[in-house]
C-alpha cells in the first residue's frame, strides 16, 4: 500500500519516461532505473487489494452513466439538491451551461467526499470548487454506485503524462501520486529513498476546519450574539456529518457508509410492511365480496 513518504527523484524519472505520450494509447508503464512500471488500471488494481472486481471490457455504474447519452443532463438538477445546502445550486457560464458547484454551496458531507476526490483519485492544487464532470463522481459516491477508483487514478497519472510530457521534469510542478508511484517503484523491486513526507491525512481536525457550512455556522452565531439559547435546527433534507468521534478518516467512512445501510434496510422494511398490509386488506375485500348475497345488490323497492 501507498506510504506517507515518497522519493521525489523516483517520481521525477516516472513521468520523464512515462508512456504513452499520445492519447489513445493503452500500453501504459514507465521506465524507471531500467525497469518497466506499468500503471494501467489492472495494475493499480490489484495494488489496492482489488477494491472493484470487472470482467474485461465491464464498466462500474459510474463508467455507464458517464457513457451514455444522459450522463450530462442526469440531471445536473440532481446533482446539485443531492451536493449542494438547500438554496443553493451550480454556477452556470453566459450560455446557462452548467460549470461547477464551489465550496461554500457544499454540505459538509459533499465538502469531505471533494476533498478525498482531489487529494487521492484525482489530484488538484485548487479545491475551492468541483467541475461538474466531477460532481458527477460525488453524485455516484453519496449514491453508493459503484466507482472504478483504479481506473479514475490510471487516467488522471495518464492526464499528468499528456499534459506535462516533453517538458523538463525538473521544471514540472504538482506531479501526481507521490507516494502511489514510489510504492509502484519499490514493489518491482527499485531501491528509493523516502525522504519527503506528503500531506496529512483528512482527519477530525481538517473536516472541522475546512469542511463546514459556512452559511450555518454564521446563522448559529448571529443568533449566540442574540443571546438565543435554542440551537439552529438544520433543514430537513439537508445531508449533515454527524460529530465526528476519535476515529480515522477510513473508520469515519466506514461507521457513515453503515448508518446510510442501515436507513436502506429501514427503508426495504417499510416496503415490504405495506406490501404486507396491500395484500390483507386485498384478501379481506375479496373475502367480502364472497360473503356477499344476491339479494344485498338488488334496487331497493318503494
């Protein structure tokens, strides 16, 4: 697995070498001290212990949606009540074109998923807003579609390659995956020297510090200043981050990803209760009728 360490000259020589530098190509590696590093999908895959198994040429469902005709308008609508605090929407270019939501329009569960997206899966030095491609890609996480995450990180280090190749290493800035093609490097059996730390995780701490609600915090202090004792109830379809207790980001994930299973099986319940009671009251309309004697529907006589 990654590690919070990468060597930084190992990572220059990857994207130096790193083919191909055509788009379209699919033979994707690198050649780093002599020795091929592949990065394609598979590869990287099956370094992340296979978190999404595919048969050849199969697409998860974010892969599907994003491919079919509808992806676009799937309702970009959709997207943003989904992502967005209630009054809130994407921004639109002077043709009404959606462009994209930024931060302060986030719940703070959309703000945690953002910045998991763009400091692991697709690597981005400006957070302040998401691009609607990639608002997508929230949508399908808070929705628990399936999301091929080896394949979104194979085309975003392939995105680097495109848009960086030719260029004097040295010279490029923001190189993506540090610490992911180290590993890739030291598991093929390349010495390296991990001598630069990355970024933190996302923890407790950041999620309170760069993953709030603005817009509600100032409401909860407006009314403190008031001297209103009653706390701000938040909007009944609004998607909050419980309180966060001393646990890592991937436990926090975890005990969310339960309580969202836990209202499916609620909801699955209460489905099926009222199937169960469609059928009774069935069943007892047509035990009614039979009982039912000729005589109760002849006209009355005057």
């Amino acid at each position: 697995m990654p590690v919070d360490k990468y060597d930084p000259d190992v990572v220059l020589e990857f994207y130096a070498n790193a083919w191909p530098v055509k788009e379209g190509d699919t033979n994707l590696r690198s050649k780093v001290r002599g020795k091929w590093i592949p990065y394609d999908r598979n590869t990287i895959n099956d370094f992340l212990g296979n978190p999404l198994q595919l048969d050849q040429d199969e697409l998860c469902t974010y892969g599907m949606l994003k491919r079919g005709t509808n992806f676009t308008s799937l309702s970009n609508t959709e997207t943003s009540d989904l992502l967005c605090i209630p009054g809130r929407t994407y921004e639109t270019n002077n043709n009404g074109k959606p462009l994209r939501i930024i931060r302060s329009s986030m719940t703070t569960f959309t703000q945690i998923w953002t910045s998991l997206l763009l400091s692991n899966v697709i690597p981005n030095k400006h957070s302040s807003n998401l691009s609607m491609a990639k608002c997508h890609i929230v949508f399908c996480l808070l929705k628990q579609y399936d999301v091929d995450v080896a394949t979104l990180i194979s085309d975003s280090i392939h995105h680097f390659v495109l848009q960086q190749g030719g260029t004097n290493p040295l010279h490029r800035k923001g190189l993506g995956f540090p610490s992911l093609i180290t590993s890739l490097c030291a598991a093929n059996g390349i010495q390296v020297n991990l001598s630069t730390r990355i970024r933190p995780p996302i923890d407790k701490k950041f999620i309170q510090r760069n993953c709030s609600e603005k817009d509600q915090q100032q409401l909860q202090r407006q009314q403190s200043q008031q001297g209103q004792d009653q706390p701000v109830e938040p909007p009944i379809n609004q998607l909050h981050s419980p309180i966060v207790p001393e646990m890592n980001m991937l436990d926090y994930i975890k005990n969310l990803e339960s309580h969202m299973k836990h209202a499916q099986m609620q909801q699955a319940a209460n489905h099926r209760a009222m199937d169960t009671l469609k059928d009774v009251m069935n069943n007892y309309t047509i035990a009614e009728h039979a009982a039912s004697h000729p005589t109760h529907f002849q006209p009355p006589s005057f």
